[in-house]
C-alpha cells in the first residue's frame, strides 16, 4: 500500500512540473502576442483620438496643423516615448544600400561665423553629415538656398545650405560621416539649433 501510495505522489508530482515546464514554455510566445495586440490597441486609440480631436473644431484642425505641418516634429523626443512602449521607430539601418560614400578626414580650410550660420570653405564641393538622423526638411531657406535639416539623434537639429545637388529625401535616416552632397562654390553653410536656440558648432568640428 505504501508503495502504490508513493507511486501515486510521484505521479502527481510529476505532472504538476511538466505543467510548470509548459506553462514557462508559452510564455514568451504569450507575452509578444499581448504586447502586439496592446501596442496595435494603443496605435487605433492614438488615432482616433487625433481625428476626434481635429474634427471638433476649426482652431483645432488648424492647430495641428501649425504644429505637425508648419513645423519641425521633434523626431528623436517621439521615438524615445515611442520606444519606451513600442519598439524603436527608427531603425539601424535604413537606405543603407543607397547611401552616398562617407567621407574621412578634414575637408574644409576655414570657417566663418555669418549671421546664426557658420560658412565652411570646402577643399572640395561635398561635406559629410556630422551626426546619424532623420531629414526633417529638403527644400530652400530665406538667404541660405537649398538646405537639408537634419534632426540628429542628439535632439540637435542641423541644417545643411547652400546646396546644388543632394540624393535624400524627407524622412530619410542618413549615417554620420556619408556625403550630404554637392555645395555650390564649395561653400557649405551650416546651422546648428537645440530646443529653438541657434547654437555653434564646435560639439561637431574640431
């Protein structure tokens, strides 16, 4: 009797660990399918909430528009809140294959400090990206040309003027060190801003 009765908790106690063991097994899968859903739920409710909040009024339609139109989206401080709950939204490497070759060593003979911007005399017609980020703007500037705004990953945003050929377009993610493109005169004008303040230069340039 003894015996059987051993056997019998045995028996109990084995299938109570291989359904702890199943159980440790399924959670992972479990857990990513949550996650997905929560992050899909919060995704529509973001959504809605926007069209609610642009369809109750005129001033709220325009509104967002001054903000997310009109203005520089601060990329870097969206994705760190995104990648709190989300995932990273920007990747590490996008448009890799297209991207223009990096250039290594110093390339300019002077600097010079015009107005807000900094005017670097190149030693040839292209200049590379001085931090990793996003174009948040390709098109011309009062006084300044063609330019390229670059929101760095830094929060830093860098604007690129003066430009007669570029190969990016908006939303692009560009790697520090590749080619921005071709300066007019080979002069490149740089401006530097931090939370709508103009800043210098010298954090990038040696």
């Amino acid at each position: 009797m003894d015996n059987l009765l051993l056997e019998a908790q045995n028996r109990i106690r084995s299938k109570r660990m291989n359904l702890v063991y199943n159980k440790k097994q399924k959670n992972p899968q479990s857990k990513y399918i949550s996650n997905l859903f929560t992050r899909t739920l919060l995704s529509i409710i973001l959504v809605l909430a926007v069209a609610i909040f642009i369809n109750i009024s005129d001033a709220n339609l325009l509104t967002f528009k001054n903000n997310f139109f009109n203005e520089t989206l601060a990329f870097t401080k969206i994705n760190s809140l995104y990648a709190k709950y989300f995932g990273d939204i920007i990747p590490d490497k996008v448009n890799k294959n297209n991207a223009l070759p990096v250039f290594d060593g110093k390339n300019y003979s002077n600097i010079e400090h015009v107005d807000n911007s900094y005017v670097f005399t190149l030693t040839s017609n292209t200049y590379s990206f001085l931090e990793s980020g996003v174009v948040v703007f390709v098109g011309d500037k009062d006084n300044l040309g063609k330019t390229i705004i670059i929101q760095g990953i830094d929060g830093v945003d860098i604007w690129y003027s003066n430009i007669s050929n570029c190969n990016v377009t908006m939303y692009d993610y560009v790697e520090k060190g590749s080619i921005v493109g071709e300066f007019s005169d080979s002069k490149a004008v740089l401006t530097f801003m931090e939370n709508g303040e103009y800043t210098n230069y010298e954090k990038y340039v040696s």
